[in-house]
C-alpha cells in the first residue's frame, strides 16, 4: 500500500505547469461563490464575494507567491492579514453588490485564508500533475486513485483508494482530485508492468457514472435555490460523488470550457453576434499567455507528449467557407498538439531558412487573430493562414476538421507553422487556381 503524502510538502516542490497555471488565470469577481462555475474554475482565480479587484489581485499575487516559492501556509496567513486589513476586506462587512442588494457577508479571516491556501495549491499541483502524466500517458497509461487515509479522510474519497482506470477513462473526467475543499488525494500513473506486478484491477466500464443536478446553495437575494451539475461514480460495491462545484479535473477544465463555448456558439442565430464573441475571445491576453507559457515549456524542454493546448476560435466567415468547400463542418476551435509544435520549431527549419523565432511561434494565438490573409489549399484541403511575425510573414498550416491521437475530439488542428521566403509563389499559385484566397489580401 502507498505510503501516505503531505500534499503541503509537496506543493514545495511545484512542477512548472502549476506555476504556469496560476500565472495564466484572469480575474473574475462574484457574489456567491457558486456562481463561480467548475469549469471556469481551471482559468480564472476567483474568491467568493471579494466584489474589489484591487482584493482579488492582492489574494492572487499571494497565492501565486506561495506556489512558487513554496511558502507555508501560516507565512501565507500572516503576509495577507494585514495586506487585507488595509484593503477593508476583513470580518463581517455589510456589502452591496452588482445589483444594488445589501448583505452582510464574511469577508477575510484566518480560517478562510487557510482554504485558499489549501484549495489554491493543491488545485494547481494536481493541474500540474495531469500535464505531466498526459505527455507520458504512452509509457504510463494506467492511473491510480490514491486518497491519503488518515481521520480527516471522507470515507468515500478513502473508498476509492487504489481504483485503476485507463488515463482516458471518463471518471477522470469527473473525479480527478481535488474533489471537494480540503481534498488531499492525488493520482499516480503506472506502466503496464508495474499494474501486472501489484495484481492491480483495471476498472473499464464506463456506465457506472451518473450526472445529476444537485444544491450549490440558496442565493439570499431571491430565495432560489441554486444547482449544479454533479457526477456519480458507483459501481455497487463504492459509491462517490464530489462535493457541489468539484465534478471536473482542473488539467482539462480551461479546455472543456472552449468545447462549451463553441456549442453556445452554434446556438446564436445572429452570424454578426458569433463573430463579435469569437474576436473578443481570440484578442485575449490571458488566453495568449496561457498558450505562451504551454509553448515555451515545450520548445525548451523538447519533449512532446500527448498534451494539447488550443489556439482561439476559428471566424465565422472561414468556418463557413470550409463547409462549403468540404462537405462537413469544422470544428470551429483552433488547438495544437505537443508533437505539432515541435515540428513547428523543428531542427530543419533554420537548415533552410523559414524557422519562426520562438517568441513567434508562442504568441501563434494572438497572430491567427490578426492574419493578413486566410486561404484555402485546394490539393491538401487545408487552411493557409498567412500571418505577420517578427521574423517576417508567415504561413500557419490548420487541418480543419482533424482528429489528434489520444483525444476523442475533433478539432482544427494547427498542423505546421514557417516563414514566407517567396510571396510571389503564394501569389502564382493563387493566380494558377491552387489556391483560393477567404480573406485578407497578399498585397
């Protein structure tokens, strides 16, 4: 049996993705913390009822510091006191908020300092975690709930203790920990021979899983009571559900969110309306940073995995186009593969001179936003979009729609990115019929 882990000692100790995944977040501020949706929660750092952004950065800058320098969590507790003191964000305060409502709520204490703490680290170390075992999910496919098993562990969390499950089974989707405040369990990824060797059972069905609605709370201000999807795993003999809010995984959650997005998407009627979304969405910074941070890491490293990051939203005007030229409709969300960003930064490319520079290639989402021109490539039937880059104009290749390994969906798929050493062939081809120019100009 595991030996049991202090996940405090271990967020000492932090992966560069946890890092990354704080410093990647917005800001987002909210009233009742359940207005606060799971799967936002991979992507914004938010605290409940902290209505004054001047608060929120305070918090965020803290908890960042604490992940990365590996502080505890009573240095934690006594650095924000009296930050928060200061900033009027401390005991029971009467506040009134978007909508012109009063209430009186608990703002800053020492108890609610320490959940931050220990909600914020462990979220982001298991966050960090799953990036890590997904690009090694190849060597290591087999994943092993692992509770802590002391007192303060919840007899269901501690039920599902030693539960094997293919790393792309959908109870990841669902029970990948944390799974509740305070949840202390973490995941460990195994190869084939180390399962056979502890006798270990893979658990393969997928139907012991039920979604269902459940109380988050009752907002004060109408007497609703409000719900949230949660999800249920029991397969007779253990039965688990996350606390309300927790039925996620934070390594997937900020892409899940895009999956939604384009479903949401697709049911506005106003064309105009889906393309003012998309722009906004794809201007981002905190997006472009999200992937920038993804990109440096993997140039640097050099090691592609099986980890996949999006890009932005494919327009309106080329989504369309691509359906009138292929049949099927694509699936309006850019993404790139670990393996298709190396290949973008290959070794070849400097060799023959159309290597980007690497700060090109990790600010990729911020220059699809902004292409000079989009065109179709007739014999390929593929998306040409020809951007403006430090190094020059460039061509970044997208299989739109493309399937990537090791993920069930379908996407438009950032295939290859390089300089342009010769426009006049791009412009001899698209006056050949090769190509056919969507949008933008070549002049």
């Amino acid at each position: 049996m595991p030996q049991p882990i202090d996940l405090g000692v271990v967020a000492r100790l932090p992966p560069k993705e946890a890092i990354a995944y704080f410093r990647a977040k917005g800001y987002h501020i909210t009233w009742n913390w359940f207005e606060q949706q799971a799967d936002v929660h991979a992507r914004i750092f938010t605290v409940a009822k902290a209505a004054r952004l001047d608060v929120l950065s305070a918090i965020r800058d803290e908890v960042d510091r604490a992940k990365s320098q590996g502080i505890s969590r009573q240095d934690f507790i006594d650095t924000l006191t009296p930050r928060l003191q200061t900033l009027g964000w401390w005991g029971k305060q009467v506040m009134v908020d978007s909508q012109g409502n009063a209430d009186a709520v608990q703002l800053g204490s020492a108890r609610r300092l320490a959940t931050i703490y220990n909600v914020n680290t462990r979220v982001a170390y298991n966050a960090g975690r799953y990036a890590q075992m997904m690009a090694t999910a190849d060597l290591y496919p087999y994943w092993q709930y692992v509770a802590v098993g002391n007192s303060r562990t919840r007899p269901s969390h501690a039920a599902l203790h030693g539960k094997v499950f293919r790393y792309d089974h959908p109870f990841w989707q669902s029970h990948y920990p944390p799974n509740g405040f305070n949840c202390r369990c973490r995941v460990r990824a195994l190869s084939k021979r180390r399962l056979d060797a502890l006798g270990l059972h893979v658990t393969e069905e997928a139907g012991q899983l039920h979604t269902h609605e459940a109380a988050a709370g009752v907002d004060k201000r109408s007497g609703e009571i409000v719900t949230s999807p949660v999800t249920t795993f029991d397969d007779g003999k253990v039965k688990m559900t996350p606390d309300v809010g927790w039925s996620y995984h934070p390594g997937a959650a900020a892409f899940g969110v895009d999956q939604t997005m384009i479903r949401k998407l697709l049911e506005v009627k106003d064309a105009a309306l889906r393309e003012a979304v998309v722009q906004d969405l794809n201007n981002s910074p905190v997006r472009q940073l999200s992937f920038s941070l993804w990109a440096t890491r993997i140039m640097q490293s050099r090691r592609a995995g099986n980890g996949i990051h999006t890009l932005g939203f494919l327009p309106e005007a080329i989504a369309r186009a691509v359906q009138a030229r292929t049949g099927q409709a694509p699936a309006r969300l850019l993404a790139m593969s670990e393996k298709n960003l190396l290949h973008a930064d290959s070794d070849k490319h400097p060799k023959t001179g159309v290597a980007l520079l690497p700060e090109d290639v990790a600010a990729l989402p911020g220059l699809l936003a902004k292409p000079q021109a989009v065109l179709w490539d007739k014999a390929h039937q593929n998306l040409l979009f020809l951007v403006p880059g430090k190094a020059g104009l460039a061509r970044i290749v997208v299989n739109a729609s493309y399937g990537v390994k090791k993920h069930p969906d379908t996407l438009d798929v950032v295939i290859n990115a390089y300089r342009i050493l010769n426009l006049n062939k791009v412009k001899s081809d698209l006056a050949g019929g090769k190509l056919e120019l969507l949008a933008g100009t070549l002049d």
